[in-house]
C-alpha cells in the first residue's frame, strides 16, 4: 500500500508510489510477442500443408480474457489510490485541532494539559494520582463525589509543582466501600497525518508524547 504523510508545519504531502515499469511478462507484451510468431510461421508455412488457425483462434481469445483481468485489476488499485488520496486530504483539516484520545500517561512542558476521566457508574471518591518516571506520587487532584459520565481535569505545571517530563495517570476511585480505578483520557494537538502502510489506518500524531494513534480511537474533537 502506499504511504502518505502530512506535516502539520509545512503542510506537504509526501508519497512513495513504484515506477510504472514496462512488464514484459504483461500479457499485453506476451500477445504481440505471440501474433509476431503466429505472423511469421504463417508466412513460412508449407502451402500443400496449412497451418490450423483454430489454436490460434483459442489462444488469442485467451490473452483478450487475461487482458480484461488485468484492466480491471489495474482499475481497482487505482480506484484504491484514489480514496487513499482522498482520505489524506479529508484529514489535512485535523491538524492544529485537539483531539481527546485514551491515555494513562502524558508528557508536561510548561503548558496546561486538560484530560476527562470516564467513570461507569458513580462513585464517593475521586482521585488522580500523577506519578512521576520513579513511580512516586508527585500530585493529587480531588474531585470528591462524582455522578456517572465525564469528569473534567487539568494538568497545570506550574501551579503542581511538575518539571518538564513524562508522567503516570491514575484515577483511583472508591464506590460503596470498594477501591476501583477510572479511564484517563488526554487533550493533545495534532501535529502530523499519516497512512499506516500495513493497516491503511490513518494515523494522528499528537503533541504531550501521545505519540501516534488511529483516527478511529478519537474520543472528542475541539
């Protein structure tokens, strides 16, 4: 499959297409390679002794059928291609927006980061624990008691007291006397588009060491 990307800086797209090379193993090149021999041995055939022309008549009409393949094989890569394009172009509007994707850790510079946890049922208690690359607890956000649904968080560095660096989310919950622990998920820009050339997934790369994932895993999108 082929591979595209987008960069969100300078906006190009890039791909990586074969060269069209001539095949001579074609069946385009197998028939004129055929009907020049055919050419020649009726040219050279004995007249008392003919040549049967209804081999030929078989053959030639077994190259027209695997010509017709071949067309119609050659139509649908390029039909592929063709939607392969489009989808690249139909996403070059994603970049600079932010998206909600699933994530359990991030990466802080000195920018706020927004995230929402997804909580099943209600819950008495709501805690996000952000551990640090040791694995210490180095802040706690409180949101007390919470219905079911989206609860909204932020990441602010500088009033946490978080150097620049990679960390650990964990949104510890307690319901009806029982510990639990809730899905995290992370705001991010995007910054690049790209194809997966073995899955045909388009890809989002996003900023705060999201790293690359699939539109399809898109949440929300601002």
């Amino acid at each position: 499959m082929n591979s595209y990307a987008i960069d969100g800086a300078q906006g190009t797209q890039t791909s990586a297409d074969p060269q069209v090379t001539n095949n001579p193993n074609s069946s385009t090149a197998l028939k004129n390679e055929f009907l020049t021999l055919m050419v020649a041995q009726i040219q050279n055939q004995d007249p008392l002794n003919p040549l049967d022309g209804t081999e030929y008549v078989t053959q030639l009409a077994q190259f027209s059928q695997v010509e017709s393949l071949e067309h119609l094989r050659l139509g649908q890569q390029n039909q592929a291609i063709l939607m392969e394009n489009l989808q690249v172009l139909g996403t070059t509007n994603l970049i600079g927006r932010e998206v909600l994707v699933d994530a359990d850790s991030v990466e802080l510079g000195t920018d706020t980061v927004n995230g929402k946890i997804f909580l099943e049922n209600g819950v008495e208690s709501l805690t996000l624990e952000v551990t640090d690359e040791n694995g210490d607890v180095v802040a706690t956000i409180e949101k007390g008691s919470q219905s079911k649904g989206e609860v909204e968080f932020e990441l602010d560095p500088e009033a946490l007291g978080l150097p620049p660096g990679e960390y650990s989310l964990n949104a510890k919950t307690v319901a009806g006397g029982e510990n639990g622990e809730a899905l995290t998920m992370v705001a991010a820009t995007v910054n690049k588009v790209h194809i997966n050339s073995a899955t045909g997934y388009m890809m989002l790369e996003l900023g705060h060491g999201l790293g690359a994932v699939s539109i399809f895993d898109i949440r929300e999108m601002a």
